[in-house]
C-alpha cells in the first residue's frame, strides 16, 4: 500500500521505524490492532486525513543548508551565468526552480538566497519563484514558517546570515526566520511525485530532485523521473543527489557534472 501510493521502498529497518511511528498513532486513536487501523484508513470519512498523516510517518527528514554545496557553486558560477548570457536584451524572462521533495524548505531557501546574491553581486536584476514541494504536511508547514532552530544556520558565512536571516529574541530557544524577500519567491505546495499528472502550468528552468530517488526501486525511479522531466525545459537543468544514479534509465538527459544533468532534444535521433 505505502508502495504503490508513495513509491518508497520498504526494507526491513524502515519497515520497523514505520511500525514504530504507527503504534504511537493507533495509540493516539485508541486503536488495537493494525488491521482495525486499516479499516479507519480506508473508511470515507478519514481516508484523506490518515494517508496524509502516514506520509508524515514514512518520510525521511534528512536536510540542512546548502547541503551538497558542489551544486550551489554551479548554480552560481555556470547555470545563472549562462542564463544571463543567453538574455542579452536585458528583457530577462522569469527563471522558475522546482525543489522536488523539499522536506521543511531549507533546500529551495538556500536556492533563493543563491539567486539573491548572484544578482546582489552582479547588480543585475531578474523575477525568479521557486516551488517546494513534499509529500509530508508536518514538513510543508515548517517550510512554509521558515523558522528554524540557530544551530542549523551554524555553518552559513556570517554574513549570509545578517543578510537573509532575523535572529528571535528568545535567547533560551534561539531561532531564526528567512527574511521575508525570500520567503516570497517560494511557493510552498504538497505534491506527491507518483501522481498521475503534475499540476503545473509552466515548464521549469531548474529542478532540485536531490536524495528522494534512493527510496524508490528502479521502475519507480524511471516513472517518477520521465514525468518530472516532463516539467523540465530543453536545455535546463536537473540536480540529483551525490549517492543517487541515473545509470540504465536511458532518460533525455546529459551528465554534465556530478549529480547534474541537462535535458536534451532527442527529436530526432
């Protein structure tokens, strides 16, 4: 079930941490036994509440930061380059970014604050929005809070943080909050990557896909991924994770650094 509706493998160590979670919620309910959860999980009146929670329980929350930061470097030193260079009458159309399974948003903030100081530095300005999107309610709503705890901005160059960062006043539970310049270049939006048809209305210019494709089994990887190309412009740009492969998935695609790719034209060929 958990499968066929979310795509992710369950092999025994995580099939136990769900088990785990799950007891904690039929304890919440009141509930004896799993197969009397199942009745409740299909039943009319809850079905929609319950599956979104079990996406809370199966999700795995790993993020932080400018994580994998090889790829923010060629964000700013190739793709944004190219893109201004590709726009020589100044009349730059806006750039759309697509965090694929952003958990609780540090990924596509750490995308804006990129775009912020490439035009910050090179003076010139441009529209972008990036969407982010998850399948876990609990993850979207911290995304789209944008408060986190002080610890996870320890890592980001001090000036970043006066820039992009307000620091609470509460020196006991210290947190930070993106500054609202940012916050409104993200849309923030539950999306389910095995979802028939993406409902989306353009065509995005850059796609972060980054360490959701090792839970899924190869089949699921080449559906997933051929759907989310689907959204991918000609010439734009797909990021992966660093332990992910797209080896035997003869997808349009061309390596082009590690864990980043380009969408090519095979019309034709």
């Amino acid at each position: 079930m958990i499968t066929e509706k979310y795509g992710i493998k369950m092999p025994l160590e995580k099939k136990i941490m769900f088990q785990s979670r799950l007891q904690r919620r039929l304890r919440d309910l009141n509930i004896g036994s799993f197969d009397e959860y199942a009745m409740r999980l299909f039943s009319d009146n809850n079905k929609s509440m319950e599956f979104n929670l079990l996406a809370d329980f199966i999700s795995t929350n790993k993020t932080e930061f400018f994580r994998e930061k090889e790829h923010f470097r060629f964000l700013t030193e190739k793709i944004l380059p190219e893109y201004i260079e590709n726009n020589t009458s100044n009349l730059f159309p806006e750039w759309n970014l697509w965090s694929a399974g952003c958990s609780s948003g540090q990924e596509a903030y750490s995308i804006g604050i990129q775009i912020e100081e490439f035009m910050r530095l090179s003076g010139i300005q441009f529209k972008y929005s990036i969407l982010a999107t998850d399948i876990s309610g609990k993850m979207l709503r911290f995304a789209r809070e944008a408060v986190y705890p002080m610890e996870q901005v320890d890592e980001i160059p001090i000036e970043l943080k006066h820039r992009y960062f307000l620091k609470s006043k509460n020196s006991k539970d210290p947190k930070v909050k993106v500054v609202k310049a940012i916050r409104e270049r993200v849309k923030v939006g539950y999306l389910n990557l095995m979802d028939g048809l993406y409902p989306f209305d353009t065509q995005f210019d850059v796609i972060f896909l980054r360490n959701t494709l090792i839970y899924f089994d190869q089949m699921t990887q080449l559906k997933v991924l051929t759907k989310v190309l689907g959204s991918l412009k000609t010439g734009g740009y797909l990021f992966i994770g660093h332990s992910e492969s797209l080896i035997n998935l003869h997808l349009p695609i061309k390596s082009i650094a590690p864990s980043v790719y380009i969408k090519i034209n095979t019309e034709g060929l």
